[in-house]
C-alpha cells in the first residue's frame, strides 16, 4: 500500500488545464490537414514535433526563444530522418544508431540542463521514431515516406513556433515566462567531469542493448523496452524505482484501455468502420490532451493517456487484439527492469571507485 501510495501520489499544483487546450488546439490542425489529405500515417511525427517543441520552449525574449526553437526543429528533422530512414536496415544499424544519439545526448548536459532536456526528448522520439518505421515497414497496405515524416515533424515544430508568434503579438511583445515551468531552465554549461561521461556511456549501452533485443530478435512491439528503459535510468535508485513502477503502472492502465477501443472497429465496415475510426482518432487526441494536463500531477496517469494515445493512432491502421498489447506491457516490464539494474550496478560500481579514490597510496 505504500509503494502503491508513492506510484500515485497526486500534486494539485501540476495540474494545468489551460496548457492541455492549448496543446488540443494546435494539435487539431495537424489531425484535420491528413484526414483531408488521406496520410494518416504521418500524424504522430507531426503530434511529436508539435509536443516537444512546446517542451522544449524556453520562454523569455522572442529573438531567444525562436532561435532555440528553430535549431531544435532542424536537429529533431535529423532524427527523425536518421529514423525512419534506417528503420527497415539490419538491426545492427538500428543498435549503433541508438548507441551514438544516446550517447551525444547525454553529453549534451554541457551545454546546460535545459538542452540537455531537450536532448533526452529527441533521444525518446529517435527510438520512437525507430520502432515506428519498423512497424510501417512490416505493414503491407501502408507507404511510408522518409521525407513525409520529416516534413510532418518540421510542420508540427513550425506551428508551435507560429502558435508562440501570434501569442506573442497579441500579448504586446512582451517576453514570457517558459511553458512547461517544471522542466529545467538553466543553460549555464557545465563541465563533463568523470561521473557524467559515465553515467552517459551506461545509459548508451544500456538502450544500444535494449535496442539489440527488441530488434536483434525481431520481438513484436519490442521498441517499447528501450523507451521503458530510457525513461527508468534516473540518476538515483529510489527515484529510477519509483518511476519505473510508475510507468509500468501507466502502460497497464493505457494499455488495456487501447486493447478495449481498438476492438470497436473490428466488426464495422464502410461508412461506419470511416466514422469509427475518425472518432478513434479524436479520443486519441484528447487522451494526449489530458496528458498534456497532467504531466506533473502524476506521472503513471500521464504515462496511461499518453501510452493509450499514441497506442490508437499506431494501431489505427490495423487495429490491434490483446496480445498485442500483452507484448507492449511484458517488453515495458523488461525494460523497467534492466534500467532498474543497470541503475543498480552503476551504483555499485561509483561507490567502488570512491572508496579506492580515497584510500591512502
């Protein structure tokens, strides 16, 4: 009952609902501008160019803010052609792929913590944007376009940036405060001491490993290990054990809900089955909305919303059963697991090199 107290342990005061509208608003465009051009394929790198721009906003002047914007836009275009464009390769492309962008950005701490946020956001996108391009690629009825998906990611950056410009003209050009407040704002650099190279070597080889057995064995859903054990590598093991429980806990829930509305399109066909799934779509969204609200309320439920969001708009174009999403929460398990012990034995590992760093000569 305690561990179950801490996974869902609520903070009022990170609940925001005027961002969640505003994150629905932008996101509406994207969703009308494929449904009218038939390209449904190409909404989630559009909805992840739109999010994380937004979380990686830094606020303060406009010159400032739009220049961090658009570099980060172009490097996420990088990644995300990086991505699609070797997802279909032989997965020991994908491995050293993963490897390097893990590790480049968890060096990119020297540049600041805020970047370094914003860094670790395009390494998450990058392995989703992997296992995306090998779940298109197996798919016989759906053509995915490299160039498409980039220009989807640069287009849902872009709005962003056009949401926070007209934002910023109506509001009398004033400077404004970051978005996302509870992200980490500093970008005074940082040296790279020993303990921080570590710490990023470790959770390269850690998701290049990951990344080897989701693809190396060609698992169904695989890419969810890596992501499960990204987001549970915390530089502490109390705090990695906590949120691991949390987002094991959170693709669970989102999971089973996905599984329960994916179904609903099974036995429907024409005009119904198109009603369907447009509606389907627009849950979608408002699930990724309510995640957008409730990031910092509680992580497990933003972990739920945002998993069953993103699992519709995947499965959409073949809905999934329930041992689809078996696999996702068994390969999420895994990954929680081998990011809790790699925490561990990178732990063990510290306290021996400070124990004979401090040993008399």
């Amino acid at each position: 009952m305690r561990w179950f107290s801490k996974v869902f342990k609520l903070n009022p005061a990170g609940l925001n609902w005027p961002r969640a509208v505003m994150f629905l608003d932008a996101a509406l465009v994207p969703l009308v501008v494929f449904w009218a051009i038939g390209h449904e394929q190409y909404i989630l790198s559009a909805l992840f160019g739109l999010l994380l721009a937004g979380l990686a906003d830094p606020g303060g002047g406009y010159g400032h803010r739009e220049s961090h914007l658009a570099v980060f836009a172009l490097i996420g275009a990088g990644v995300t052609a990086l991505g699609f464009g070797i997802g279909a390769e032989a997965w020991g492309w994908l491995v050293l792929a993963a490897f390097t962008v893990t590790l480049v950005a968890g060096l990119a701490v020297a540049f600041g913590v805020h970047r370094f946020v914003a860094a670790l956001l395009l390494n998450l996108w990058f392995i989703v944007a992997l296992g995306l391009a090998f779940s298109l690629h197996h798919h016989v009825r759906i053509t995915s376009y490299t160039w498409a998906q980039v220009l989807a990611w640069t287009g849902g950056s872009a709005l962003w940036i056009a949401v926070t410009f007209f934002a910023w003209l109506i509001r009398g050009r004033e400077d404004r405060p970051q978005p996302v407040p509870e992200l980490p704002g500093g970008t005074s650099r940082r040296k790279l001491t020993g303990p921080l190279i570590m710490f990023a070597v470790i959770r390269a080889l850690a998701i290049g490993g990951t990344t080897a057995l989701a693809f190396g064995l060609d698992l169904s859903h695989g890419y969810w290990m890596p992501i499960a054990a990204m987001v549970a590598m915390k530089p502490s093991l109390e705090q990695a054990t906590i949120v691991g429980a949390q987002r094991l806990a959170g693709a669970l829930i989102g999971a089973a809900a996905a599984a329960l509305l994916l179904l609903l399109p099974a036995s429907e066909h024409g005009l119904r089955l198109f009603a369907v799934l447009r509606g389907l779509e627009v849950v979608a969204l408002v699930l990724l909305m309510h995640g957008a609200a409730i990031r910092f309320w509680n992580y497990a439920l933003y972990c739920a919303a945002i998993a069953a969001g993103v699992l519709i708009l995947t499965d959409l174009p073949q809905p999934s059963n329930y041992a689809a999403e078996g696999y996702r929460v068994l390969w999420t398990l895994c990954g929680v697991g081998i990011g809790l012990l790699v925490m561990m034995l990178a732990g063990l590992l510290a306290k021996r090199t400070t124990k004979t760093s401090t040993q008399p000569a």
